[in-house]
C-alpha cells in the first residue's frame, strides 16, 4: 500500500516541511520507491521519488486521476469528548468515510476543545488512503446545531431510551446527519428540539457504547444499510 501525502499543488509536487521530514525520517523512504500525494478533494497523482532530505522529496509523476465523490454522504454531528478520546474519535470518524464532522458542545459534553480535530482528521485521511478530507466545522452550540439539520433528508440521534431500533428508521438518501451524544447522554431538553426539528431518535443496540466510538458504529450500521458499503 502506498503512502498519502496531501499537497495543494499535485502536478508540480515536491514534499517539503513536516511531509518532507516524515518520509526520510518517519518513513525512511529513498529514490525510487512511490508514493501517493493528493489535494484532499478527490484528485491525486501516483509518483516516484527522484531524492530525498529531511527538508525536501523531489517527485516525478507517473499517473493522476481523480476519484468522484460519493453520492451518498453521511455526515456527524459529535458531542466534544475528553481531550485525550477527542483524537481517537475524529480517527474514526474518518476512517469511517465521513463527508463532514460537526464538533457539538452538548450541554453534558466533557471536552470544550475542537482546534485540533481538522489535523488529526487530515493524518487520519492519510493512514486511511482518502482522497477526500473530511470538512470539520467549528465548534457548534445546540441551536447552531439544529440549523445544520435543514442540509438534510434525514437526521438520526442515538440515544439508549429509543424505542426504534436504526434498521427500522433508516431509509436511502443522499445527506444523512448521524448525532452522537456525550458521555453522559444527550438531555431531555436537547432530545426534545432535536424531535421537534425533524430527527429520528434510534437505538444502535442493547450495549452502550462510549461516545467516541458510537459514531463509527452508526456509520457502518448506516452505510450497510444503504448499501454504500
């Protein structure tokens, strides 16, 4: 499997900075070998590596293309977790396939922190090999959350109190908003103008999972559902 490397220009492309240091010292790539670089929004170039420093990978491309977005988006609205699962979360989140993360300061939410979320969403679209950089919103209050709600054909809240389960509540659209809860759940108050704006509130299963791993449950329980995966 190749490595990633995201670059804003990929038909002159040279790693320089921290890409440059993490291929001849991280990495401990030399001439010769490939690589992947992309610009995050779907076009990329397979390249092969002419030299090598700490401080510059020269390149020489060998093919591009560029991969066609997915009709099917989903998307998460996620309670801030505890900075030490904040990383972990958006690492998932990615992997998953997500087209956009909405850092959520619930009113339970343990964290109060997002800065730091688009990197650790751009390091984990390198180790999953996307060519599509998940966009990370700032941080949103509950009523800037719900106005995000009109994007979509549907919202699905996970909550353990919900009397559906997702396989019954999950029907095929282009935009899906999944919202996570925090650690200590999603109030009553906040279920309530969620309900009344239009979201579904579903179950994922009997067990309970933690917040930072909800998400990427929802999303593949969904995906699956929809038949995107």
């Amino acid at each position: 499997m190749l490595q990633l490397f995201f670059l804003d220009d990929i038909e002159h492309p040279e790693l320089t900075g921290d890409n440059a240091h993490h291929a001849d010292r991280v990495l401990r790539m030399s001439a010769g070998e490939e690589l992947l670089v992309s610009n995050g929004r779907g076009k990329w170039a397979k390249c092969a590596i002419t030299s090598i420093t700490k401080k510059s990978v020269e390149l020489k491309v060998l093919e591009t293309g560029e991969e066609a977005s997915n009709p099917v988006q989903i998307s998460v609205l996620q309670a801030i977790p505890k900075s030490d699962r904040a990383k972990e979360t958006v690492e998932l989140l990615t992997a998953s396939g997500v087209s956009e993360i909405y850092p959520w300061q619930a009113h339970r939410a343990i964290g109060k922190e997002s800065d730091k979320w688009l990197v650790a969403a751009i390091e984990a679209s390198k180790q999953s090999r996307r060519f599509y950089i998940p966009e990370v919103s700032p941080k949103l209050d509950t009523d800037s959350a719900i106005k995000l709600f009109e994007k979509y054909e549907q919202i699905l809240v996970c909550h353990e109190s919900a009397n559906s389960q997702i396989s019954d509540v999950v029907k095929n659209a282009s935009k899906t908003l999944i919202v996570i809860g925090p650690e200590g759940g999603i109030t009553e108050d906040e279920l309530k103008l969620f309900e009344q704006a239009g979201a579904k509130i579903i179950k994922l299963g009997r067990p309970v999972l933690r917040s930072a791993h909800a998400g990427i449950a929802a999303v593949s329980a969904v995906s699956a559902l929809m038949k995107v995966w």
